[in-house]
C-alpha cells in the first residue's frame, strides 16, 4: 500500500496485442493502491531479431508491427492512467540495456532519482 511507483516494461514480448490490460490494472490498484503506474515501452520494426539464428512467429510479428498498433496499444494504458515513458524503438533487439538509457533517466526524473 505504502508503494509510490510502479514500472513496468511491456509490449514487445506479447506483440502489442492485449492480453488483459484492464485485468493487469486491477491486480495493480488492489496490491499497490497509491502507487502511480510508468509504463516503459518496448521495440518494434522490421529489424526486430535481426542477426537472430533463429527467427520465431513472434518476431515476425513484430517485424510487421505498425507505429499505429503501438500508439493504440499503449493509448489502453494511458485509458487506465498510467504515464507512458517513450518511445517504442525499431531496433533489431530490445534486450539491449543501452538502447533504454533515455528511457531510464526519464523514471529516474519522474520518480525523483
């Protein structure tokens, strides 16, 4: 209850469909009532896994993964309140800390760090 922020990092690994974000905010506001909502956002483009041995369904769904599907997933989040810490970035592999460094700081301003 005593939680000021939490941040998550979503959509790149469920392809900016959604899953329950509704669901998601529910469990949130129960187990961390005060707490406001950062939502980092992920990568997306046509060189997402780009060097990759293997090449799954999902990245080829985030190849072809359009700028106005992202906008309209992370719109649902911004529906249930949450800030939006941007942007989505079409870069070839998201699991790259130093792609993220932008995005860190704005947390750390936003959270007073």
């Amino acid at each position: 209850p005593n939680m000021k922020f939490v941040v998550i990092s979503i959509g790149t690994n469920d392809a900016y469909k959604n899953y329950g974000v509704k669901d998601l905010f529910k469990n949130l506001r129960e187990k961390f009532p005060n707490a406001k909502v950062l939502v980092v956002q992920g990568g997306y483009g046509p060189d997402m896994c780009k060097g990759w041995p293997t090449v799954t369904q999902a990245c080829l769904d985030l190849r072809a993964t359009t700028e106005a599907q992202v906008t309209a997933y992370y719109d649902l989040f911004k529906a249930e309140g949450a800030t939006i810490i941007g942007p989505a970035l079409k870069v070839g592999d998201v699991h790259n800390p130093a792609l993220f460094v932008n995005q860190g700081k704005e947390v750390d301003r936003l959270i007073g760090g």
